[in-house]
C-alpha cells in the first residue's frame, strides 16, 4: 500500500460517522427535574425510621470534566429543591441538599457512563424550624450530547445524612432519580 493510499484510508476511518470521539472536557451548566425514590427519616437510636412521601425534585448544576482517552473526570455542584416530603403522621418537610460530586465516567462517541460520589450538606424545614445534616452521597448516571454544546441525561443519586433534633441525633435519607439539560461551554 501506497503512503498516499494509507494516509487516504486512516482520514477516512478517522473522520467516519460515528467514529469520531465528542470531546467531554470542559465546563457546563444545566437544570434537573425529578422525583424522590426513597425517602426515609430515622429519629434517634430508639425508635422506627419512618417512610415520607413526596413530590418533584428541581435542581441546578455545575461541574467541570477533563478527557483522557474515553474516560473522564470530573467534579460538580448540586443544589435541589424537594419540597411536601411527609406522611399521614408527620407535618410536612421541605428538602435542600446541596451535593458535591466527583464524578468518573466512561464515554463512547457522544455517550457517557459516570458514577459519582461525595460529600452532602441537607438543609431541612420543619414545621418552620431550620434543620441542617451533614452526610454523603453516591450514584450513578448517563449523558448523551446531541451537540458539543448541548446534553441530556439521568441521574440517581443516594444521600445518607444526619443530624441533631431536639437534642436527639436524626437521619434523612434521600434518593432521587433526575432528568437533567446541560449547555457545555
């Protein structure tokens, strides 16, 4: 083969569709919807964790990833908004965790796999008194980018927290799966 003829076949497999590898570095900004999968208050040594209900979650977000080959790197800021968490016995709670992530993830063309995972900060309101825990979190999730600048995905993230109530040590666990838009800049 032909240094030319060589040289024309590597540009032609180089530059294929669906060859190429979308570049994931870089910053972004996005906005989530979701909803709480399990949500779970334990208040104190001697008694039963109880299950809350609630609605949607909303979050904003903000990160930055390098690239090294198809693997990628990361970190990323949280802040959600999940409100009328509750059950029959129990006024009603509003939820704000504000997660730090480092994330690693695995991408093939425009697809990426990640898990993440890091410290949580969750700020509580019940019955109008602020609460605030101090816990982690952890999950897994997926992005697609239809452009270099635009991305969608899903997220599942679990937070373990605790805290103090009334002089007793409580736990909220939050789970949460996510849809969420990006812009990459």
């Amino acid at each position: 083969m032909t240094p030319s003829l060589k040289s024309l076949l590597i540009y032609a497999i180089v530059t294929a569709p669906g060859t190429a590898f979308a570049d994931w570095s870089g910053g972004y900004v996005g906005l989530g919807v979701g909803t709480a999968t399990d949500s779970e208050v334990a208040p104190g040594s001697n008694t039963e964790s109880f299950e809350l209900e609630g609605d949607e979650a909303f979050s904003m977000f903000g990160g930055y990833q390098v690239q090294y080959g198809n693997y990628v790197f990361g970190g990323e800021i949280t802040f959600s908004r999940a409100d009328n968490f509750g059950n029959e016995n129990l006024d009603r709670i509003n939820l704000e965790p504000l997660d730090f992530k480092g994330r690693a993830g695995y991408a093939i063309n425009n697809f990426m796999l990640y898990g993440a995972a890091g410290p949580t900060k969750l700020d509580a309101t019940f019955s109008g008194l602020p609460l605030a825990f101090t816990g982690i979190n952890f999950g897994v999730g997926a992005d697609y980018k239809f452009t270099q600048q635009f991305l969608i995905g899903a997220e599942y993230i679990a937070r373990r927290t605790s805290g103090k109530f009334e002089g007793e040590e409580v736990e909220i666990n939050l789970d949460t799966v996510t849809l969420r838009a990006a812009y990459k800049f």
